[in-house]
C-alpha cells in the first residue's frame, strides 16, 4: 500500500492531493459551456451526437460547448489552438460532462424529482451580468447578454435546470465517507518525508559545435517542429469609442419640464429645519429621566452617559423626518419640539428610551423656482443624456441587427473608427513587442474574440452608461508559425540547442549509469570528458513539495528526486533542448505521523473527499446506465473531424 502512495505522489495530481482540498462542484458540469458564444469550426446541423434517455444531444449543441470550453480555455493560454485543444481531450471532456449532466437529469425526472421555474428564475436574476446598475434584475441586460453568449433563453434555462438537479442529487452521495486509520497514518507520514541529494547539469551548449549548420538541415527541423513557433489566432479589430458627452449640447429640459419637476418635488424646495442632535439610548424610562435630570443639573449629555457605563453618540445635522425613520415618531416630534441647547424630553422606540440634546437648529427658507432653477436643469439634463445614451445603444444594436455595417453608423452618428493591428487573444501584437493597446481594449478583447469575423459588430460597454465602443472583427488570422525566412535566426539557434541536447544526453545517461554502479557523481561528471558545471546539493521534504506545487513553482529534478530510490540516479531533459539533468538520491528519510493528529486529521478529511468524489462518480455511472446511453460514433467522429480540419 505505501508503495502505491510513493507512485501516487510522484505524479502530478499526488503533488496536488498532497495539500489540496479536492472540491465537490458536481453540480458545474454543463456550466461552462454557456459562456462564449463563438463557433470556430464543426458541424452546425441538427444530427444526434449521443442519446441519454428521453434526451438528444446534438450535435450542434456539442460543437458549441467544445467551442466555448476551447474560448474559456484560451483565454488562460493564448498560445492554444482549437486542434491543440480537440487532441488534449478537450472535445472528449465536453462530451463526457454534458453526457453526465443529461443523465443526472434525466434520472431525477425519471424518478419524480423536479426544479421549478420559480428556482431556475433566482438562479438566473443572481448572475450580476443579467443585473441593472441597482442589482436588481435586468430584462434588457438579459436579453443583450444571451445575444453576446449566442444562446437563447431555452438552452439558458435547460443548462439550469439539469444543474439544480444534479445540485439536488449529487449532494449527498458522497456525504458521510469512512477512512481506515490504516490507510491515513502512512499517507499522512509521507508529508513528513525528506530527501536529500545531487543535481548535476549537462547543458547544450557544451556540445555545440562552433559552425553554422547546413540550411536543408535548419529546414527540416523547423519542419518537423513548426508547431513551436506556430502563433496563436489573431484577430483585427475596428472600434468606434463614444460617450454620453456627445449629448451634452444637444439635450436640454423645456421650461415645462423645470416646472412640472420642481412642482413634483415642492416637499424637497419648501422651509425646512434640520437639528444638530446628540443622543444616549437607556432599556428604562426612569433610567431615561434620571440621566435627563443629571443633564439638566448641568452635567453635558456625554458625563452622564460615562457616569452610567454608556457613551453619546452624535448624530449630526437631520431633518424630522429622517431622525423619525431611524429612531421613532415619538422620539422625533420630542426632539424637533424642545428648544436649542436644551434636553428633550424622554421618548421611546424600539432599540429603548432615548435622551436627545439639541446641540443647534438650523432653519432651512423654501426656495423659489428661479433659486433651484440650475439645480434642477442639472438633474433633468442629466437624466435626460442617459436616457438618450441608452436609447442610442439600443437602437445601435437593433441597426447592426438589420444589416449596418460599423462603417455606416460611425458615417451616420460622425463617429470614428480606428483599427487595431492582428493582435493575440490577450492583446499583444506578435509582430511588434512594444506595442500596448488602449485601456479599453480590455473590455472589448472578451467580445472580439468571441464572435465570427461574419457576425454583426458589437456593443461593448466599457464604463457603465457612460462610455462604450461599438466594434467589429475585419479580420482573422488563423494560428500558424511564421515563413522560415522570418525566424530563421531563431530556428538556426534551436537547431543547435537541438543537436547539442543530443549529444548532452548520451553523456547524462553515461554519468547516470556510472552513479548507478557505485560511481560517485563528482568522478563521473570528472570522467565524461567534458567540463561541466560542479553539481548542487539538495534537500527538501514533501511538504515543501507540495507548497511548491501549489505556487506551480517545482523544479523538474527535485520533482524526480522524490520518485526514485534510495542509492539511485536518472537523467531529465531540460526544457526546450537546453541540456539535460542528472538527479541522485542519496538519502531518504521517512517520516512518522502517529503522534501528529493535527495532520492525522487533515489527512482524513482530504480522505473523505476524494472518497466522497469518487462515489459521486460512481453515482453518476449508475445513473448513466439506470437512464441508457447511446452515443453516434459516426456523428462524433465527423464533428470532431471537422473541429481538427480533417476531411
């Protein structure tokens, strides 16, 4: 069984179980597939990909959610292609997770388990982009978002629904998990665990010959690696920025307007008074009367409240009817009734009695129509420039929707388009390294990189009814690598590192044997025939390993060194054909967690987890064969065809 953990830890996901809680999200499989709306190749029809019980997934669906997985993923590693991605198992993944979501679905219909439009509704008036500027649900910013995502309301509200009831099922299935004290004390003990030993360093560079290679073999090889140097899809976009300032000399209120507005708001215009309070809150009336009378005696409203163990509390300048809303009626009308610089009387509400000073009163005259004439033009103009502003993006977007091209709104509305270079998903340009788009493009790469170069320009909004940009992608520029003629300084330096790393290994795995057969590291390094760099010392615990792996910062080596034995050497390429590794370890030693509960513990809970994961998973197999799963090979195999550019 330890041995089984040694092999566990050397991997990757053992560097990630090690320190990580592994997370239950079951009820996310479909979630990320609705959330770009770009189609950059497969198939569009309505042919059946796979069949899970009463439900069809299409085909059309499947290429879409590869799509957007393929979007969301690329906006993480900008150097991935949709091949790259189809041939890592990203295509297999999306299938497999809508797969499991169809089924989870159709087993809890099958057996009586339902959510309702009510609570697909909250699920969806929660997501912030379907939200107004007040957080509340927004049906316009609704609608525009499903637009932007290419999905409709249907596809929106079937995603939810199989979510909530994979949320219902799922739950509990690996709730409750039991781990044998056997099994943790030895994977707990593995934290514990050090290492200690050598890495020596052959590099390339020692083994590169001082002349230039002949151009055919400089060919071949950017041939047989031309997927190094591919760069990643670029795109050119045109935008056109406008704010709502262009509606500032254009939009005024009419004098019937100003008026109807300062009639609406008399209330706010007429005299008002607003008192300077300051007030201490007691649980009794006669504790009210006697801090009242301590006040009145002379003693400021802040000595008798410390005299009893409590404090003032200012309240500052309010009006009646705010002291009202926030303290009570009763307590206002004592506090707006008794005069300045006196106490009021003791008054009630619902946090106790409250003692009020009045520490001054100003009196507010009401105001005319000419004195809050300005005051009142401002408001109106204001609301009037973003309605104006809202209006103008609608309408914007229903012309883009009706066939106008950015070139006739920005000639219609005098906008001005400008046109950004082929750039990456993440706004560098390839071809000029000290290029740097504009702040706004921020915003508006997400949108560019999610449509067709056919599809209708856009309406970005980059500052909130303020500012936005219409746009639009002229161009896209598939990924490829470069002509040879451009790079070929580049590719003559690989090619060198490249042949070099060759010879750089035979010499590792000679230094490598040589340890293995009792050899110490320094004579063998000594006797490769070569002048190489002295080796270093290291030594680490697993622990670190783990820490280090979290941060995505362990070093290849010393991620070896802890999957060999005692007393033994490997050699390790190093990244991109800079030379080659040899890692020994020279000691081992073990840990022991009896005695450490805290990690017992902590071990058993990741336990409980992974257990719990892995009954979930079992869960949704039987749920899969309980409901039937019929898959199209045939189908498949023609999108994913088409997905790779295969015919």
């Amino acid at each position: 069984m330890i041995s089984f953990f040694r092999r566990i830890f050397a991997s990757k996901l053992g560097l990630f179980l090690t320190f990580c809680f592994v997370g239950l999200i079951a009820f996310a499989f479909a979630t990320a597939d609705v959330s770009s709306s770009g189609t950059f190749g497969g198939v569009t029809g309505s042919g059946t990909a796979a069949k899970i019980g009463d439900s069809e997934l299409s085909s059309a669906e499947l290429n879409q959610s590869v799509n957007n997985a393929f979007r969301n993923e690329q906006r993480q590693n900008t150097a991935l292609d949709l091949k790259s991605f189809v041939n890592g198992g990203g295509f297999d993944s999306v299938l497999n997770r809508l797969i499991n979501s169809f089924a989870i679905s159709d087993f809890g219909t099958k057996y009586g388990m339902t959510a309702g439009k009510r609570l697909v509704d909250g699920e969806i008036a929660s997501i912030s982009s379907f939200q107004g500027a007040d957080g509340q649900f927004s049906e316009e910013n609704f609608r525009r978002a499903l637009q932007q995502q290419g999905i409709n309301e249907t596809q929106l509200r079937d995603d939810f629904t199989r979510n909530l009831l994979a949320d219902q099922l799922l739950t509990a299935a690996g709730f409750g998990t039991a781990v044998p004290q056997n099994l943790v004390t030895p994977y707990a003990s593995l934290l514990l665990e050090s290492r200690e030993g050598q890495i020596a360093t052959i590099p390339s560079v020692a083994f590169i010959e001082n002349e230039t290679p002949a151009k055919a073999a400089v060919a071949a090889f950017y041939a047989k690696n031309a997927s190094r140097y591919t760069i990643p899809e670029r795109r050119t976009i045109r935008y056109a920025l406008f704010e709502k300032s262009r509606f500032n000399d254009k939009i005024k209120p009419t004098e019937k307007e100003i008026a109807g507005n300062y009639n609406l708001n008399k209330a706010r215009y007429s005299a008002s008074e607003t008192r300077n309070l300051e007030q201490v809150i007691v649980p009794t009336e006669a504790a009210a009367k006697a801090l009242a009378d301590n006040v009145n005696k002379g003693s400021s409203i802040a000595q008798a409240a410390q005299s009893v163990g409590l404090s003032a509390a200012e309240i500052g300048s309010v009006s009646k009817v705010d002291f009202a809303n926030s303290a009570s009626q009763a307590v206002a009308d004592a506090a707006f009734t008794a005069s300045s610089g006196s106490v009021a009387e003791p008054a009630q509400s619902a946090l106790g009695w409250h003692i009020v000073m009045i520490k001054d009163v100003t009196q507010i005259p009401a105001r005319t129509l000419e004195q809050v004439r300005t005051e009142i033009v401002n408001e109106l103009t204001r609301e009037k420039i973003e309605e104006a502003m809202a209006e103008f993006t609608v309408r914007l977007e229903d012309e883009f929707a009706d066939g106008a091209t950015l070139s006739d709104i920005a000639k219609a509305e005098e906008l001005k388009i400008e046109a950004t270079p082929a750039l990456l998903a993440n706004g560098q340009n390839p071809n000029d390294q000290n290029y740097r788009p504009i702040p706004e493009m921020q915003l508006i790469l997400p949108v560019a990189f999610a449509v067709d170069e056919d599809s209708d320009p856009q309406i970005v909004e980059i500052i909130p009814g303020q500012q936005y940009a219409a746009i639009d992608v002229s161009e896209i520029t598939e990924s490829a690598p470069p002509p040879l003629e451009q790079i070929e300084q580049l590719v003559t330096r690989d090619y060198m590192l490249d042949q070099g790393s060759k010879k750089a290994k035979a010499v590792a795995d000679k230094i490598a044997e040589a340890v293995g057969s009792g050899t110490s590291l320094s004579k063998a390094i000594a006797d490769a025939g070569v002048e190489l760099p002295r080796p270093e010392r290291i030594s680490s615990t697993r622990a670190d390993l783990a820490r280090q792996s979290q941060q995505g910062q362990v070093p290849a080596p010393l991620s070896l060194m802890f999957s060999m034995a005692q007393g033994t050497a490997k050699s390790l390429a190093a990244p991109r054909d800079q030379g080659w590794f040899v890692v020994v370890l020279d000691k081992l030693n073990r840990g022991d967690a009896s005695k450490r509960d805290d990690l017992l513990n902590a071990t058993r809970t990741q336990f409980k987890q992974v257990f719990g994961a892995e009954y979930t998973q079992q869960f949704i197999n039987a749920m899969k064969a309980d409901v039937g799963v019929e898959r199209n090979d045939s189908t498949l195999t023609a999108l994913k065809n088409q997905l790779l550019g295969s015919n």
